[in-house]
C-alpha cells in the first residue's frame, strides 16, 4: 500500500472507529492548558489493531467485555489503541486531506496545536484561555452540538 493510500485509508479508519481529541495531560495544571493531543480508534477486530500498530505505532489496552465505560456495560471485548502528543499530530496532518467526518476536530485540535510554545517559560494567561476554549468547542462536537457532515 502506498503511503497516499495508506493515510486515506486510516482517515476513513478515524472517521468510523477513531476519536481526535484533547486530553488532560496532567489534571491538577489543567485549567493552566495543560491538555496533550490523542488520536484513538475502537475496535472488536484485532487485525485492524495490529495493523495500526505495525504502520503507525501507538500504545494498546484491552478493555474486557463485562467493564463499565461510564454507563455502559461491554457486551465484547474490545481493543483501545491510541498515539500521544507528535505521533498523534503527524498522524492526524497525514490523514487531513482525507477526513470527511472528524475534520473539524482535527481543526481544533491543529489550532490548539499551534498554541504549543517549545520554551519552559510559564505560558501566557491568553494562550492558556484560548487552549481551554478550544477544548470546550472539542467537547461540544463530540457530543453532537455544532456537528455537520463536510461532504
């Protein structure tokens, strides 16, 4: 598969079973912008897992059917794989020109990425307002409020 395909195919991946999304990376410093970049995909097949894996690395967890996840009970097992923070990023840049259904979070979360300052000095009250705002709006996509399809 060429690197093209490739990308197109794991945008059409994050459009169905995917998440792109901001998280709290350290939750006591979140309300000073303390948030991190995640690209994850759900998934009961675990060749599509392994797949992902084996082309773009990341991390994977097994959830066990029969857990809770919040008020829901598994009925399957299921597969949890994720990228972080410049893994995440690259990725999502790749797959841009191809998300249909997940663009405006990635939108978001490209904005929130150009807030990112490679410096140890405390970072501005306006950056840190400006990232939390953003997380609002990813959150308000995610749960349906301001969602349109892009085709």
């Amino acid at each position: 598969m060429e690197e093209k395909e490739k990308f197109a195919y794991m945008a059409g991946i994050i459009d169905g079973d995917g998440c792109i999304t901001l998280i709290k990376r350290f939750p006591k410093y979140f309300e000073h912008g303390g948030l991190m970049v995640r690209l994850i995909v759900t998934s009961t097949d675990k060749i599509l897992i392994d797949w992902l894996t084996k082309e773009f690395g990341g991390a994977v967890s097994i959830c066990k059917k029969g857990q809770p996840q919040g008020k829901i009970i598994r009925k399957l097992d299921y597969f949890y794989w994720y990228l972080s923070t410049r893994k995440a990023v690259e990725t999502i840049k790749q797959c841009y020109p191809y998300l249909t259904i997940k663009k405006p979070q990635a939108d978001l979360v490209l904005e929130f990425v150009e807030t990112i300052q490679s410096t140890t000095k405390p970072i501005p009250q306006e950056i840190t307002e400006k990232r939390l705002e953003i997380f609002k709006k990813l959150r308000g996509l995610k749960c349906g409020k301001g969602r349109k399809l892009l085709i």
